[in-house]
C-alpha cells in the first residue's frame, strides 16, 4: 500500500474554516475504491498545522488519486489557504491496514 502523511500549513484566519472547505475533496477521496483512509488532524502544538494521515491499495490506486479531477480541485482549493508548501512523506509499505502495536498491548 502506499502510506502518506502530509503536513499543511494554514494561514490563521482560515483555521476554523479549513476543514469546511476541504470536506468535498475529502469524500470524493474517501469514495475512491482503492482509498484506504483519508484522515485529517491538528497538531496539539501548532493549530494552523493540519496532518493528513492517507492509504492507497496500490500503485494503480495512487495513480489515479493524483490525477483524478477532486485531486486537482482539491490542491486549488487549499492553494490560497495555506502559508507553505506542504511538507509530504510517501512511501509504499507492506500491509493493508494498521497493525497492532507490539510494544503497547492492551488486554
């Protein structure tokens, strides 16, 4: 799978309105058959970072994430939002889903 974590600044005065204006690249992401997960957070230390933690089944899957419309859509949307460009790690991973943490077991 390919595993993606992005991180996005915001500039202040779009904040609380942030995850509003993303919503319809979020469920057209989210309905893509090879999506896996697509899930935003903030950051507890900076508020006008938002974290967005997405999986794709695949190759193919990836592929045409980025090139779908809501993709590009999507990126005009954030363009007049945020401070920076958005810092991204990429990769592809073993695995399907999120394993259990060895380390951390909760009976």
């Amino acid at each position: 799978m390919y595993f993606i974590v992005v991180k996005y600044q915001v500039k202040p005065e779009f904040t609380d309105s942030f995850i509003e204006k993303v919503t319809p690249f979020t469920q057209a992401t989210r309905a893509e058959e090879g999506n896996l997960w697509f899930d935003w957070s903030v950051s507890v230390e900076n508020p006008n970072e938002f974290i967005l933690v997405e999986a794709f089944r695949d190759d193919e899957a990836a592929g045409k994430h980025v090139n779908s419309e809501h993709f590009a859509a999507g990126l005009e949307t954030m363009r007049p939002l945020l401070v920076s460009t958005p810092k991204i790690v990429s990769r592809k991973v073993d695995g399907e889903d999120w394993d259990a943490m060895g380390e951390l077991v909760i009976d």
